[in-house]
C-alpha cells in the first residue's frame, strides 16, 4: 500500500496517525508541506526514523526545492520525482491518503 502525507507534521497528525496505524511494509510518499517532515534536526525527525523502520519513505524533491530544503535530508529517504510518484502509484495495489 502507498501511503500518501500531504499536511505539515508541525500543523497536522497527519503523518503521526499514518506511522501508528498504517500497514506495516508500505510506501510512505511525503508531498506538498508534509516534506518538511524529510529534514534532518528537526522536532519530527524521531517520528521519521520510526517509520523508516516500517515503511520505505520517499518525499518529492519538486516540493522539497519549493520550499528551500532540498539536500537537508534524513538518511534513509528516498528523493522522487514526479515519474517516480506516478511509479509508486502504479507499484503499489491501492493508495491510502492521510488527511
């Protein structure tokens, strides 16, 4: 399953939920505000490494570069871009999106 998070980890529990009870050995694909979750040294970067132990992570690059951050990442993530993300899709049975 892929897992898509598209809200900020410091405005919305979006990404908390999706690690605490997403299926275990899924796809996790941070977009749009959820990127910033990608960056190393920040108060979610715990919450990150935690689901880097049950999910393959990837955040999109296009949006991490829009909002200033690209080349600030947690080891272990995965940069895609927007073929990749359609690749995951495709890869991937079905998609769950976390609101």
């Amino acid at each position: 399953m892929l897992h898509i998070v598209n809200k900020s980890p410091f405005t919305h529990s979006a990404l908390d939920t999706c690690v605490q009870v997403g299926q275990q050995g899924g796809d996790l694909l941070l977009i749009e505000d959820a990127v910033y979750a990608a960056v190393a040294g920040t108060a979610v970067e715990r919450l990150v490494r935690h689901a880097l132990q049950r999910f393959r992570v990837f955040a999109l690059s296009p949006d991490l570069e829009a909002r200033g951050v690209a080349g600030q990442l947690i080891e272990g993530i995965t940069l895609v871009d927007y073929t990749g993300f359609v690749e995951l899709v495709t890869h991937n049975k079905t998609c769950q999106s976390w609101l």
